[in-house]
C-alpha cells in the first residue's frame, strides 16, 4: 500500500529535488516544480535537457535515483497503477495499430481504462468529433497523416478524463488550424480542473497557452529567483512607424543611445529593461510626434528568459567530460 501524499491537493503535479541518471550521463540532475489544477505549464529547455527523461519519470516509466514524485496525489514509484488511472501520456511519438481504425482504437483504449462498453462508444464517439476525425473514424490507421494520428493520440491520451496530462510535443505535424483547435481544447481541459504540462520547443505557441513554465538546462530546473532575473534582463522591442526614416533619429533625441538600436527587416529594435522602460519608451516616441504603428517584444517571455537561463547556464556551468550528451 502507498504512503499517504505530503503533496497539496491543489497541485497535481509535484516534483523535489528528483535525479535520474543512465550510467555515468546525468539526464536530471535536481528537478523541483508543481503544476496545480486547473493550469497548463510549459516544460521549456534544449535538446539533452532532461525533459524526456522527466515525463517519463511522471508518466511511472522511469524510476528517480532520488527526490521524490507525487503526480494526482500518488506516488509513481510506490503506487504507479493509480498513478496511471489519473494520467494522460501524450509522447512525441507513440505510433498506432495501423489495422485498426481511430474508432476500434479509442474504443479498446476506454475498455482497459475500465469503461463499459457502451460507455467506451459513446467516448470513442464524442473524441473523435472532438479532434476532427470523425471523417475517418473508421478507416485504417495505416491511412491516417502524420498530424492526424498526433490527433489520435491525444484523443486515447484524454479517454478516461485524467486529472493530469503529460504532453510531449503534442503539435508536431498539426496544420495551424487544429494548432489553433489543440490550444482551444487544452484550455477547456484544464479549465475543468486538470494539471497540464507540455514540453514543446515552439515557444511561441507554448507561451500562448501556458500558465506558467518550468525552465531545464543540463538537467536543472531553473529556480524561481532565476527565472525573476532573467525576466527582468534588458529586451528588444520591434518598433513600426509610419516613417521608418526618422525613428532612428527620434530615438536618439529622446534620449536612446545607439548601441541600443538595431533593426531587422521587421522594423526598429530597441533594448530596454522591463515592462515599465517600454511603457516609457513609448510614451516618449507619442509625445515626439512619432506616427508608431506597431509596438511589441521582438521575442516572446518565454523565449526571452530561456535565452537568458541558457547563456547564464553556459557562463556558470563546468561540466565534468562524462556528462556530454544524455536523453532528452
């Protein structure tokens, strides 16, 4: 029998101080975060990062050399069946029956969740509309696209109803449209009250869905304070005007120095720091006369503080020779 979870039941994911090594490569190294309820947060880091490793260490896969898991309140180590009945594992790749149609599959996917039947038909039915394959319910897997059989994956991941959902890469080959139609049905899941993480290397995208994120690099979580810094470091705004001749020169009579201008072919690039230095940056380009079009981060926060973990990383960081390389 499982020990009773320390773990808050607010939380639906709770990792500290985790390690997963493969002989002498160090995958994860210290791993510590928590995803409540109800949200959905990104799992962000570079190839070789640990992020692979971690979910599968969530998804009862993986047993940690240490720390300690708890994920829907159960421990995968101790307890990993109940740990199973609560997840939904999404991997980048999980493959089909390529004999048996999305209908046949979601069906005996609902029976071994424990499903009646009828019940296991009914879920079949409404995933299938649900992710856009109605059409092709009953056709061989074998004829599915790449991107379509990433749709059934997620629908067998989501069967049951989990109370957590563990996705890698869930939009790799998805046209912009069911992109679009993935973040709409992750947001009602999680608004129904389940803990979501998604690893994805589409920042973007990820930071358009997600709550909060949790940062890895060389098999590190990135700690909070980290993160607060990097968030605060100086950052490019993509400047458009009317004129794009006399920003340049605006600029500089308020007050910007040049080494902190730079274009693209997308306009202006300015470096501030903060959210306050752009409001004020702006306000004096209006209050100049500058006919601005267009005011925005050049790059997302997500990307932005990734950029800034991982070069800080780099500077800091003196791996042993063993540790090159390693899972993902």
């Amino acid at each position: 029998m499982a020990e009773p979870s320390d773990a808050s039941p607010q939380e639906g994911i709770v990792v500290d101080g985790v390690a997963r090594s493969f002989g002498r490569v160090h995958a994860v190294r210290q791993a510590s975060f928590t995803v409540p309820h109800g949200s959905i947060t990104g799992l962000v880091g570079p190839n070789g990062a640990g992020k692979t490793t971690l979910l599968l260490m969530l998804a009862t896969l993986l047993r940690p050399d240490s720390g300690s898991i708890h994920v829907a309140g159960a421990d995968p180590v101790a307890d990993p069946v109940a740990v199973r009945s609560r997840i939904g594992w999404m991997p980048d790749s999980l493959g089909t029956w390529s004999s048996l149609s999305p209908r046949t599959a979601l069906k005996t996917i609902g029976r071994m969740y424990g499903l009646s039947a009828q019940a296991s038909r009914e879920r079949a039915a409404e995933l299938l509309d649900t992710v856009g394959l109605a059409p092709l319910a009953d056709q061989p897997a074998r004829v599915l696209s790449r991107g379509q059989k990433q749709r059934l994956s997620l629908a067998r991941a989501i069967v049951h109803s989990p109370r957590v959902l563990l996705l890698d890469e869930p939009a790799s080959g998805l046209d912009p449209v069911a992109r679009a139609e993935l973040r709409t049905l992750l947001r009602r899941i999680a608004d129904d009250g389940a803990a979501i993480l998604v690893s994805s290397h589409e920042l973007a995208e990820l930071e358009e869905i997600s709550d909060a994120a949790v940062y890895m690099s060389a098999g590190v979580t990135a700690s909070s304070e980290a993160v607060s810094r990097a968030a605060t470091t100086a950052r490019q705004w993509r400047i458009r005007t009317l004129e794009a001749a006399p920003l340049v020169q605006t600029l500089q009579q308020i007050g910007v120095t040049p080494e902190n201008i730079a274009s693209d072919n997308r306009g202006t690039l300015v470096s501030v720091t903060g959210e306050a230095d752009a409001a004020q940056l702006l306000n004096a380009l209006v209050a100049a006369g500058a006919p601005v079009t267009s005011f925005a981060p050049a790059v997302g926060e997500f990307e932005h503080t990734f950029r800034d973990l991982t070069q800080s990383s780099a500077v800091h960081q003196h791996p042993h020779p063993d540790d090159s390389g390693g899972a993902q």
